[in-house]
C-alpha cells in the first residue's frame, strides 16, 4: 500500500510490518519484516496489529484496481471484521493529497466480533525507546525524526493496554504527523477511502494494457507507481532493504533508492502503459540527475531527492529477515563506476525528444546537457569497470556496459535527429559506427560462436539477451543467436536465468534473478520460439505472492522468492513481456 509519499507492507495476519516515514529511505516506524520475533510478546516490536480474538482464517484482496487491502478475520463461531489499509491519495484543492500518513478502516461483518490494537512502532532502526502518550482520541509517538500522531474513535484506553474490546461499529483510524485532526475524524476518513479509491481507479482506467494478462499488468503498473517519490519523480528499486538473495547469503542490500540502471527499462514500461504522469516526473527526475553530473559522469544510483552521497552502514539492532543479517543502510554502491548509466540516463531521455503527448518535451538546451553524457560514454567504453551487477571487488571491461555506451552515442544522434541537428546526428552517429565495431570485435569469441560478458576472457552474464532491445544485434544475427545457446546452457536453470554463474564476491549464485528471465522471455519470443516464452511468462506469474507482485530473486529449485520487494525490475519484466507477448485488442472484439 501506499500514495507516491509514505508505503507499508502488510503481513498475511493483517500486521503492517514495514513503513518508513517520511520518506521510502526513511527510518522505518514498523521494522517487524526485519525483525520477526513472536508476536505475542511483550518486548516484540516494529507492528501494528489488528486481531481478532480467537482468528481462525484470514482472507486478503485488493480493493479492485487500487492498491487498497481489504483484510477479513473470521474467527471459529463465526465472527468476522474486514480492515481496510490505504494511505490516502486524491486531488484536494488544486493539489495531490498525499500526506505521510496509514489509514485503516475497521468494520465489523458478522456477529459479535472482539478485536485487540497492538501499536508498537520502532524508530533510530530500533535503537531506541519510542515515547507513547496518550490523549483523550488519539495516540502520540516521538520518533527521533519527526513526532506521529494515531487519531482514532476506538477506545485509547484499551489500546494502551493492549486489551479485546467488542467491536460494535465501524471504526477509524489515522496515523500522520503529530497535529489535531481538523475534521470530524469519522467522515473524513472515508470521505478519503472514496476519494483514494476513485483516484486510483481512474488512474487504472487510463492506461494502456493488453488484453491478456490484465490483472498482472495492472497490479504491476500500480505498484510501479508506488515506488515513485512523486515530489522529485525517482523511482527506487524496492519499498525493504536488506531482504537477502537467497538463505544467509550475505546478499543484503538497501534498495529503497533510484538506480539510473533501471531507467530504460523502466521508461519503456511506462511508455507502453501510457503512464504519462509517471513517466513525466521520472524524466524530470533524471533530467536534474543530468544537470548535477560533473563532466558528464553519472554514479549508479541516487537517492529519491537526487543526493548522491548514500553512506552504508549496518543496523545492529535488527536481527534481519528470519534472523538473516546484516540489515544495511545506504549503498556503497553510490561509489562505484558502472558506465552502463550513461546509456541508460541518455536512453531514457531521448523519450523526452521524440513523445509529443509530453507536456515539457526536451530542447536544444536539454541535447546539450546529454552530450556530456555521450562525451564520457565514448571515453570508457572499453574501460573496465564493476559492471550492472555491481562486484565489489573486481573490475572487467564489461560488454553489456560497453553496449550502453555505444547506445548513449547512437541515440544522441536520434535526438540531433529530432531536433533537426544534422552535423551533431552525424557526428554521434559516427561514433556509435566506431564503437559496435569495436565492441563486437573484442567481444566475439569465435570458439564458443557466441559474445563474451567481458573482453578479458569467455564468460556469460544474462544482460547480453538485451542486445535485441537495445538494437545493438538483430533476432536473425548468427552473433546473437548464438550467444542465446550459450547463455542458456550456461545460465538457464529449468525455467529461470541466473544473472551470471561464476563464483563472485560472495560465492557462487544460487538464485534466480527474475528480471532475467522476463529478458529471456522477450529473446525466445523475438527469435520465433514464441509458444515457450508464453509458457514461461504464465510460470513467472504462477510465481507471484499473493498480492500478485514478485520480488529481486527466486530459488530455482524450491521456487521460493528472495530478495527486496516489491522488485522495479520485475515489476517491469511483467509489464513488458505482457504487452509483446499479448494477442492484439482486434483479436478479442
């Protein structure tokens, strides 16, 4: 759930588990998801519950076309509520109303049903103690960066002590900053529920989806949405931090930050789906990426308000996902040199030259800005470098990176084109000619009849399956035809890619990264196996959790899925594969 300012992650019990204010970066209020003791117990925190006295089922759906949960408890004799969790998002006197804040609406549904609040927030990443007053209608918690206010018609009392209490009407509750409640607190929640509910469904209404698969692309694409800080426009990879790749692992990265690796294909997703107003503030967001760049040079992410220092450190008092540490803050990551960026800030900005539904299109000053980018891209192309999957410890001259590269200079010369500068289009495209050459001369290896990850040596990485996207080779091309044998000889594990197989800094991979296999999905289809790839698309999304979302990684043997959640990257993979794989609208009237 969430409104584009604040975000939470429900459990399956109904528990909000994890929320960050004031922003997706932030210090989480509710850390439980990296916690997870018993819940019972008194000293557990990072939650807040609603139960229902002797539960036992519980049942979970959306809101239809909204990213609004509808949680019903039923307990043994039949007695039943249904909570429904939003943050409130709606247009409110010429503006977007999107404040930091949780709602939840509690109504009882059959019987005589008995309910207990457990408020128990976190803050410091749970390094100190939360104080809690309470008022005659509301609850106060000073976080150590900002104060929040629960504003409630439920009996505080019994919230205080953590006390069943029959519940005989429908009832309200708003966690936002520490001021009064202006309005009548009843009316003007669900006033807010009916507002946020036909906000989001507009919203729905306006895209542009497929025919098949509509459920999927539609939870994808409003979940895409919440993962964009709409003040500035970034889109971060994941709502968690620390979510490890695959059982004690080590792989535990923050990942509620804006990767400029994600933009293409991110920009691509949204593009199909018509989603103008997030693409909009996206290319706004990476426009001021851009003009902070020094010389050109563009780092691997950023965080949601464009700063580019993201320290990483460790939060000690959190034990992890199921015990499974460290939890990290920040990314170290920020440091790094991927020269992949520079294709992508540029790929995705030139949507800015060409689209004329945009309501700021790009101009001469924008071009100018971007040839910084394209300048550096042509420096380092086949300079070594960590690479989109981020080593730690080791640099290569990358082929994928180099292939970005080569793409920040061919399509500067699309922009030229755009904006009718023929010398600049020719002077661009002129690079990019000595550039593929290049590259597909030092990354050719004739033995293996397929393209190296590397220069240096014969290895495989899955990033090379987007050379079709890219336009760097075409579907007929033996180099990429071959390159796909090799890749799933090496990399395919029954119906999921590995990202790479060779041992890296923390050991051989054992999970699946799915975005890779969406990438997969699109070369089969593209390359004429095209019954295979909708079968693996329809096992994909047989993969999702309950809420239809998919997270970073699965386990190719089990199935289970690892990694930060909900995943940009495979948000986008469903989105994607969805609009090329799916029959035509004229097919279906």
């Amino acid at each position: 759930m969430g409104n584009c300012q604040a975000s939470a992650l429900i459990d399956r019990a109904g528990r909000m588990i994890w929320a960050c204010v004031p922003r997706v970066d932030g210090d989480p209020v509710f850390s439980a998801l990296l916690d997870q003791g018993d819940y019972d117990a008194k000293d557990t925190r990072g939650f807040w519950a609603i139960e229902l006295e002797n539960c036992a089922k519980v049942e979970q759906s959306y809101v239809r076309n909204t990213p609004i949960l509808m949680t019903r408890q039923t307990d043994g004799d039949g007695n039943a509520i249904e909570t429904y969790d939003f943050c409130p998002r709606h247009p409110h006197k010429g503006r977007m109303y999107r404040p930091v804040a949780f709602a939840r609406i509690v109504r009882p549904v059959a019987g005589s049903p008995r309910i207990r609040i457990k408020l128990r927030p976190t803050t410091s990443w749970n390094a100190e103690h939360v104080p809690i007053t309470y008022g005659s209608n509301h609850v106060r918690m000073v976080l150590s960066y900002m104060a929040m206010r629960l504003t409630t018609d439920a009996p505080i009392g019994l919230i205080s002590q953590e006390s069943f209490f029959r519940l005989e009407h429908v009832t309200h509750f708003f966690l936002g900053p520490d001021e009064s409640f202006s309005d009548a607190l009843r009316p003007a929640v669900e006033r807010m529920y009916d507002e946020t509910v036909q906000h989001w469904q507009l919203w729905v209404r306006g895209l542009a989806i497929p025919p098949e698969w509509q459920e999927a692309v539609i939870r994808s694409a409003i979940t895409l949405k919440l993962c964009q800080h709409e003040e500035t426009g970034a889109i971060v990879a994941a709502l968690t931090t620390s979510i490890p790749e695959h059982a004690d692992s080590g792989r535990n990265w923050d990942y509620r930050y804006c990767w400029v690796r994600d933009a293409y294909y991110t920009v691509e997703a949204l593009n199909r789906l018509g989603a103008l107003d997030v693409l909009e503030g996206y290319l706004a967001y990476l426009r001021n990426i851009v003009d902070g760049a020094k010389g050109g040079h563009i780092q691997p992410l950023y965080d949601v308000r464009g700063n580019a220092t993201l320290e990483e450190w460790e939060a000690e008092k959190l034990p992890g996902y199921r015990g499974m540490g460290p939890v990290r803050v920040g990314n170290a990551a920020y440091s790094q040199v991927q020269h992949d960026a520079y294709g992508q800030i540029v790929l995705s900005s030139v949507q800015g030259f060409i689209d004329e539904r945009l309501l700021r299109m790009a101009g001469h000053s924008d071009f100018e800005a971007l040839e910084a980018v394209g300048e550096r891209a042509w420096k380092v192309y086949n300079q070594p470098d960590a690479g989109m999957w981020e080593l730690r410890t080791r640099l290569h001259v990358h082929s994928y990176s180099a292939v970005m590269c080569w793409a920040a200079c061919d399509r500067l010369a699309h922009a030229a084109q755009a904006l009718g500068l023929y010398e600049r289009e020719t002077y661009w495209a002129h690079r990019a000619s000595i550039m593929k050459e290049a590259i597909l001369q030092a990354a050719w290896r004739p033995e293996s009849g397929a393209l190296s990850a590397n220069f240096e040596d014969d290895a495989r990485d899955a990033s090379l399956l987007q050379l079709l996207d890219l336009r760097f080779l075409t579907a007929d091309d033996p180099k990429f035809t071959g390159t796909l044998v090799a890749l799933e000889k090496d990399l395919r594990r029954g119906s999921n890619m590995l990202r790479y197989s060779a041992p890296d800094d923390f050991g051989a991979p054992v999970t699946a990264f799915n975005v890779c296999t969406f990438w997969l999905i699109e070369a089969l289809y593209r390359t004429g196996r095209k019954v295979e790839a909708r079968t693996l698309f329809e096992e994909m999304l047989s993969r999702r959790t309950a809420a239809g979302l998919l997270s970073e990684d699965i386990d190719p043997d089990t199935g289970e899925l690892w990694g930060n959640y909900p995943q940009t990257y495979s948000l986008v993979g469903i989105i994607n594969c969805a609009v090329l794989l799916s029959k035509p609208w004229s097919e279906c009237r």
